[in-house]
C-alpha cells in the first residue's frame, strides 16, 4: 500500500554457483542488486520515462572524469566499499545478540605435592532408553589422600548432563555438611566444568536449573576451584556412579575395604 493505492510486489532470486557460494557476503548483496536490475529491467525503464519527460526541457551536460588519484576515488568512495574494508563493514552488521562470547584463555589448575585441603571429585551417568541415571561423589583430604565421605545416588528422568551436574551439586552439598569452604571440585564433565566457570554458555532450560543451584552453593564457600580432568583419571568416582546404577539404589561407602579400595585408586589417578 502507497499513497492510498495497492502496489503489486514481485520477488526474484537464484541459486548460487559453486564459486559464488565463496564470495564475500558483501559481494553476494551486490549479486543480488545485479538480479533485480535485470529482471525489473522493463518495469524500471517504464518509470524513468515520466522523468524524461519532466527533464527534457533541461540541457544536459556530460563530463568525462579525467584519471587522477583522487577524482574518480571520491566518487567511488562516496556509495561503495573498498574490498578491503568489506569485513570491517560486515563486522558492523552482526547482530550483538547473536555473537558467540568469546573464550578467555583456560588455565590448567595442578595442585603441589605441598597442597592440603579438601578435594571432591564427580560423575554422572544415564542410560537414554531408560532415561534412568545415578551420580557418584567422593570427599578426600590431602596430603593424606583419605576418603572423608563418598555416595553414590540413583536418579530418574535425566540426561548424561543433568546427572554430571547432580554429581557435582550433592558433592558442594556433601562438602558443607563437614564445614568445608575452600575446595577444589574435579570432574571429567567439560560441559558441567566450563559451564560452572562460565567459559561456555548455558543454553537447555533443565540444565540452566542446574547452574543456578551450583551458584547459589558456591556462595557459601570462600573459593571454589574447578578443574576438568580426563574420564580415565576419574575412574574412582566413575566406579562409585556405575556401581550405583547397577544396583538401582542410593548408598553410603561405609565399608572400609571399599574406602581403602577408593584411596588406592584416587592415588593411581593422582599424576593429573
């Protein structure tokens, strides 16, 4: 609708050519601008005709631009962008909300043989056709390298992910039953790892629920350190998960065999 009077719209388009596919998106929009020339050719040169006639009665003059440095620059410059500044101006044309934050720099946290303190380590895991899961946590002191506490917990209705984070939250819960507040937490889960250090967004709802509950416990400590570790470095708790599945119940590591079984395997795992 213009000017009170219905307009006829008309659309156009192709597909591009395997080389085009390559060009720059600026070069794409021109390729477009190209398309609609050519094919509303007919109707454009239709309305230039009034203009004709409204500006017959006018002389026109045509003047060559001589080949300088600048003439021809300047009239260029006025409406097109060099090739060279096409990223700077596409650069300009990304939405804000769209952009993917930009990682900062990962440190890799290794403890001395002189550190001592509490350590948690966590695993998750789920089976997808069931959808039934169970997580593990275990609480050791170093340098003596003795399990303080460690569970096991069967869960349902979740995902590998909602198990992982499960793990590391009754880990944080587990750790201030005893009073602790500086802890260093290590898992093999580098989505659960990066996501609690905010190195990588939060995107599914059910785990952002997850997210919020660890942040709000990392308050009640001082400092909380997480570190990624690989899954073959994590097979005590790993141990504790998979036990917990397969016996489809909660349980509480008090035999002291199976602690003493826990340290020997944590102190296996400790070269990371």
């Amino acid at each position: 609708m213009h000017d009170g009077l219905v307009q006829p719209v008309r659309f156009t388009g192709r597909v591009l050519s395997d080389a085009e596919l390559k060009y720059h998106i600026a070069e794409k929009e021109v390729l477009a601008v190209i398309r609609v020339l050519h094919v509303f050719k007919n109707t454009a040169e239709g309305r230039l005709v009034p203009w004709g006639v409204a500006l017959s009665q006018y002389d026109l003059e045509i003047r060559k631009v001589s080949r300088d440095e600048d003439g021809l620059a300047a009239i260029m410059g006025a409406g097109i962008t060099p090739r060279e500044h096409f990223d700077e101006v596409a650069e300009a044309l990304i939405p804000v909300k769209g952009r993917v934050k930009p990682p900062p720099v990962v440190s890799v946290e290794m403890l001395s043989e002189e550190y001592s303190g509490a350590v948690l380590r966590f695993d998750g895991a789920a089976k997808t056709s069931t959808r039934k899961g169970s997580c593990g946590c275990i609480l050791w002191q170093l340098p003596e390298s003795k399990v303080l506490d460690a569970r096991g917990y069967i869960l349902d209705g979740v995902t590998v992910n909602d198990a992982e984070y499960f793990g590391l939250l009754k880990g944080l819960a587990m750790a201030l039953e005893r009073g602790i507040r500086d802890i260093v937490v290590v898992g093999d889960s580098r989505i659960v790892i990066q996501q609690v250090q905010d190195l990588i967004n939060c995107n599914q709802p059910n785990l952002l629920r997850r997210l919020a509950e660890c942040e709000t416990l990392k308050k009640r400590f001082q400092t909380v350190r997480l570190v990624h570790m690989k899954r073959e470095f994590n097979q005590a708790t790993d141990y504790l998960t998979s036990k917990t599945l397969a016996q489809g119940e909660s349980w509480i590591v008090q035999d002291d065999h199976e602690k003493q079984h826990l340290e020997v395997v944590l102190r296996s795992a400790s070269s990371w």
